[in-house]
C-alpha cells in the first residue's frame, strides 16, 4: 500500500504487566518522538486475560500520520523491543510492552501480521473502554456503531476497568 494522501487518524493499545509505570511511559515517550503530539487515554489496571499473571496497565493513544501502516506497525514492535518484549514465549503470557495498531483511519484489510480494525477493539474492555474514551463518535469501520455506542454495549458484561493515576503522561 502507498501512504495516504494525508494524515489519517491512527489509535494504538498500550499494555504491560511488568514493570509496568516504566513500560507504559517509555511507549508514550516513543510514540510521541516518532509521531507527534499524541492524545492518551486515561490508564486502567485489568486482570490478565488469557493466563494467570500480574495485573496490566492498559491504555490507547491516538495521532495522526501520513506513514503507512506497515511503518506503523513496525515501529510499534521497535518499541516493544525496545522494552525487552520477547516473541518466543507462549501467545499468552507476561508482556513487558504490548502495542497493537487498533485502527489505521477507515482501513480494513485481513492480511498477514496486519489486521485492521483488529478484532480485540470488538472483543476486550481494556482495549474498547480507553479507545471509546479517546474518541467517542468514532464509527468503528466494520461495526457501523460509534466507539460509544460499543462501549456502552459492552460495558455492563465486562469487570470494570480500574482507573489508575500515572501524571505527566
């Protein structure tokens, strides 16, 4: 794909779950130096899901760029290298850095190692509640429902989301 004509609005999920006031604020610092000024998200402590473990800080951050996604998503893993991240360990499991690219403005494509809008948005509280806090009247692009709407759907099944105060981010 070629970049887009212009800068299009682009949402990030930030998690970790070791050491995790570091991780979370060493991923905004890098998203910020790379991209610009960014909105985040308030951070919300959640329990693990998938396996047994510490519980994580989660958040969404959202900028805009002209880059293309690919350069998008590969600063993304830059970042979570950056931080320790390791990919050889099972898919669920601690993570020192955790970053996906939810949403590349309007796109959707299913292609491998990236998927946009990714499906957790649909899926997980702590990835739908900071993002629908970010930006409300967002239509998510398959769902046809503002990222409020979703959120108010899902929020009432979900644990709640544990407010947490980091400053300065």
């Amino acid at each position: 794909m070629t970049a887009p004509a212009g800068p299009v609005a682009v949402y990030v999920s930030v998690g970790s779950n070791v050491d995790r006031e570091r991780h979370v604020r060493a991923a905004v610092r890098g998203l910020r130096r790379r991209f610009g000024p960014c909105r985040v998200s308030a951070v919300y402590e959640t329990e693990a899901v998938g396996f047994a473990g510490d519980p994580f800080y989660n958040l969404a951050v959202g900028f805009r760029t002209a880059e293309p996604p690919e350069a998008v998503a590969a600063c993304l893993r830059e970042l979570e290298a950056a931080a320790g991240r390791r990919r050889d360990g099972p898919r669920f499991g601690p993570r020192t850095l955790d970053l996906d690219l939810l949403l590349y403005g309007a796109e959707v494509r299913a292609g491998p190692g990236l998927r946009l809008p990714r499906p957790e948005i649909l899926e997980q509280a702590f990835v739908l509640g900071p993002l629908a806090e970010l930006d409300p009247e967002l239509v998510h692009p398959t769902a046809g429902r503002t990222l409020g709407e979703l959120w108010a759907a899902m929020r009432p099944r979900v644990p709640a989301l544990r407010p947490v105060r980091l400053e300065g981010l």
